[in-house]
C-alpha cells in the first residue's frame, strides 16, 4: 500500500476550497449585478418622471405664453392646435407651426412669392406643396394662400420628416441650415407656455362603465374617449369646459366649469366635414351612438349606461355645425 501524501492531500484541499469560495463569489457578484442593473433602471424611470418625461399612455399639454399671446394672432391659435392634433406632432407641435409662420410670412403678411419660388402662408415649394398640401377647411381645393390648408400642410410634412421624434430633422427638411433651424426652435421656446400632465387616455374598448375614477367625477375620461372616435375622420375637440353655465334652452351646460361631476366635448375641425348624410361629423355621431347603444345618432340622444347619462347632439338646434358628446355621473338611485 502506498504511504499516505499529506502534503498532497492539503494542496487538493485548498484547491476544492478555492473553487467552492471562487463559485459563491461568483454568484454573489452575478447578484449584485442584477441588483445593481434594477437600481439603474428605476432610477432611470425615476430621473424622467423628475426630468419631464412622461408615463406610458400619457400625454403633455402645454398653453401659449405671453409672448405668444402678444403676438400671435388670435385667429391662428385654433388652426394650429387642430394640425398639431390632427399630425399628432405633441406638445411642441403647436408652438413650431406657429414660429415657422412667423418666421416665412409674419403670420401670413407675406407669402412672397420668395426668391426661390415658395409660396403662400407657409412658404411651399411647388413640388412640396403637390405631394403635401392639404384641404383642411374641406372647401374643395388645396391653396397654399388658405391658412388653414398651409398650415396643415406643413403640419403634415414636418410629421412626414420626423417630428416630434426628431423636431431637429423635421425642420431642418423644412429649410436645410442648421441657423433656421435654431431659430425656429428658439421661437418656439418663446411661444410656448406651461405644461400639464395629463390623464393616461382610454380607449373606446377599455371602457368601464362603472369606473368613477379620475378627473370631473370620472366623466372626462369617458367624453374625450367617445369624441376620439372622431380622429379617423379628420374630427377634433374644439371646445370642451367654459365659463358659461347655461345652456340655449337654459338648463345647466355639461360645458361649465361649475359642473363638477360633468364634461362635454364639441367636436368639429378645418376637416371635419358637416354634409348630412355621410359627412365625418355624420360619421363621427354614429360610431359615438354604436358604442353607447343608442337607437340613433340624431337629434338629441340620451342614454344610461352604468353610473353615467350620455347625451349626443346631432342636427339639432345649435348641434348642425358640430357634434357634442356630453357625459355626467348619475348618483346611487340613478337620478
């Protein structure tokens, strides 16, 4: 029998013990790794919630300054925001149309021709304008003069190349120098006033009709998901809470700001067409009375559908130039 190696023996053993050491830290590493990359990422979602970024399914909106209300003139502010909806360019949409008008035309002041050949309100080059141009105000022409088609237009070609992903080279495709660029951008800055948060938006399909969270008892969330039914026909909120309490025939308005568990949405835009029958506002009011279950979309419709009374306005009096979507929350006994 062989002599008994002790010297070999300890070398095996420091040898099994450094690999079960070197595996545990091994793992111990492997975990504060892992711990180390979740820290970084709720940081990181932490830091865009503090920086301004927003949550999944939310949205900003943001007001015109005082600089923008000095001297923007107040007829365009309305043209403006239903482009930046319509192209969906965000919450800085509305400010770089409005600069970019400043800047090519003085808000339409002179619309050239330029030098190069662009015209009208935004400044299109022919060719731009054919592949681009827009019949916003559903008049049955394309005019680079109309401020509502040029504006939209333009609306349409800075989506097409790249806002709001990229405002950069969204107007940089607009007029290739990197000065115009930073001009627009800084006078956007300058028209451009506070931000809001706003609710995380629903869809039509998610709709809980017993669900009183949220703002307004509940009831905006309902109205501005049923008037989005209108975006597939060129058809935006143009007016939504004011400071008026009555209604034409005198009851309370789910438009006043004094009603607290209600919320109105009047839908219409340069697009939005009133031809009844068949017209996207037409359009608009029957997709909104399908969902509800109203029997028609009509004249005045009314309907209760969980802890909510719906009312749709149709070709009715005051109601032939627009859609209005109104909802309020009904209490306990249904009244």
């Amino acid at each position: 029998m062989a002599s008994r190696r002790p010297g070999l023996t300890r070398t095996v053993a420091r040898a099994a013990l450094a690999r079960l050491i070197g595996a545990k830290l091994a793992l111990l590493g492997a975990g504060l790794a892992t711990f180390a990359l979740v820290g970084l990422f709720a940081f990181l979602a932490l830091f865009g919630v503090v920086a301004g970024g927003q949550a999944q399914g939310q949205a900003l909106a943001c007001g015109v300054s005082g600089q923008g209300r000095a001297e923007i003139p107040a007829e365009l502010v309305p043209i403006y925001e239903r482009a930046a909806a319509r192209y969906r360019l965000g919450e800085r949409g509305v400010a770089v149309l409005a600069a970019i008008n400043k800047i090519e035309t003085g808000f339409g002041t002179n619309q050239g021709p330029s030098s190069a050949g662009a015209l009208g309100w935004m400044q299109f080059m022919p060719a731009t304008w054919a592949a681009y141009g827009v019949d916003a105000d559903a008049d049955g022409r394309r005019d680079p003069a109309d401020p509502d088609d040029a504006i939209h237009a333009a609306a349409n070609y800075l989506r097409a190349s790249g806002a709001p992903r990229s405002w950069y080279s969204a107007i940089f495709a607009y007029n290739h120098a990197d000065w115009y660029v930073q001009d627009v951008l800084a006078l956007a800055d300058g028209y451009q006033g506070e931000c809001e948060l706003l609710e995380p938006s629903i869809s039509v399909g998610d709709l809980d009709f017993s669900d009183t969270s949220g703002a307004w008892s509940g009831s905006r969330k309902f109205a501005r998901a049923l008037a989005g039914l209108g975006r597939r026909h060129g058809c935006t909120s143009i007016s939504e809470k004011r400071d008026r309490q009555y209604t034409a025939s005198g009851g309370i308005s789910d438009h006043w700001v004094g009603s607290t568990r209600a919320y109105a949405v009047d839908i219409d835009s340069g697009g939005c067409t009133m031809a009844y029958p068949g017209g996207e506002a037409d359009r608009t009011a029957k997709a909104i009375a399908a969902v509800l279950g109203m029997s028609a979309h009509t004249g005045i419709q009314n309907n209760v559908r969980g802890s909510y009374r719906f009312q749709l306005l149709w070709q009715t009096d005051g109601h032939y130039d627009h859609v209005h979507i109104g909802v309020s929350r009904i209490s306990a006994g249904g009244s």
